[in-house]
C-alpha cells in the first residue's frame, strides 16, 4: 500500500465513525437495524469515486472497495459502540 491508499483508508475510517457517532445519538438503542440506512449513502458515495480511488490501491478495484468497505464499517461500528456505551 501506498501513502495516498493508506491516507484515503484513514479518511474512510473517520467518515464512518462521524456518521457512527452520529447514528450512535440520534437513533434509539433499540433501532440496531437501521445502521444500514446509515451507511447505505456512504456505499454509494464509495462507489461512485470507486474508480478515480483505484488507482491508489495499484488499480484493483475489488481490493480498492474491500479495504474502503471495511474501513467505513470498522470506522462506523467503532464510533457506534463508543457512543452506546
């Protein structure tokens, strides 16, 4: 990985735990299931600059949206669970 993909894997993270965080207050505790909704608008965001983002990650685009997938859900759940606390 490069310095550009990992800077962008860091901006991910705190783009899902803002919106975590934000889930994590605004929605009851017992409203789990819609944490999806919350994320669902940072997918389509993830996908629609899914290929000017590749090319940070040597051009895959699966491995692009593996490791920018999996950094907005850490991101997100951490900030949900810290705020549910």
């Amino acid at each position: 990985m490069t310095p550009r993909s990992v800077g962008i894997a860091i901006v991910v993270v705190a783009f899902g735990g803002i919106a975590g965080a934000i889930a994590g207050k605004l929605l009851p505790p017992e409203a789990f299931r819609y944490t999806g909704f919350c994320l669902a608008p940072l997918f389509l965001l993830l996908e629609v600059l899914l290929g000017r983002l590749a090319g940070s990650f040597g051009g895959d685009r699966n491995i692009t949206r593996l490791v920018l997938a999996g950094a907005l859900v850490g991101g997100f759940y951490a900030a949900w669970l810290y705020v549910r606390q």
